[in-house]
C-alpha cells in the first residue's frame, strides 16, 4: 500500500517507464495524479507545492527520467511542467 498524506487519501500508483505500455502507464497515472489533486485539494495549492508533490509521487524511475531533462526554470519546478515533460516519453 502506498503512503498516505495528511488528508488519508491513496497516493498515486508510481509511473512506470520501464516495460509494457508506456504510453497507457502514463495515461493511468496521470488521471490518478489528476484525481488526487482534487480530493486533497492540492489543485489550489501553489505551483512549487504541486511539482514538489508531483515528483515525489512519479517513483524513483520515473524520477530518474526527469533528472535527465533539461528543463529547470529558477529551480522551481512547476507542476504544470512536470507533467508536460513526462509527454514524449
């Protein structure tokens, strides 16, 4: 079972980048992401909060991912960003 916030709801299943479909990986976590932001109320919350709880929510691998990418801006990474970066691959 994944860990929880304050608010007792699921965290997102990691992303997985490795094997099987790639593309339907990202599709599912994106809408659990989606999902999660709204019960938790996190959709209200300020771009840094969001990334930083995005990122901590993608796993370790998909973490790598985004570590290769260059895209950084004022080392405050923007959720909005975050997940516009995980699109291509």
């Amino acid at each position: 079972m994944q860990s929880t916030t304050n608010t007792n709801l699921r965290l997102p299943d990691p992303l997985k980048v490795h094997g099987g479909d790639v593309a339907d990986n990202w599709k599912r976590f994106r809408e659990q992401w989606t999902n999660y932001e709204v019960a938790s109320d996190l959709s209200t919350a300020s771009a840094e909060k969001r990334g930083a709880v995005f990122l901590a929510c993608i796993g370790s691998d998909a973490f790598d991912v985004y570590r290769t990418l260059s895209l950084r801006v004022c080392n405050i990474v923007l959720h909005t960003v975050c997940a516009a970066c995980f699109l291509p691959h």
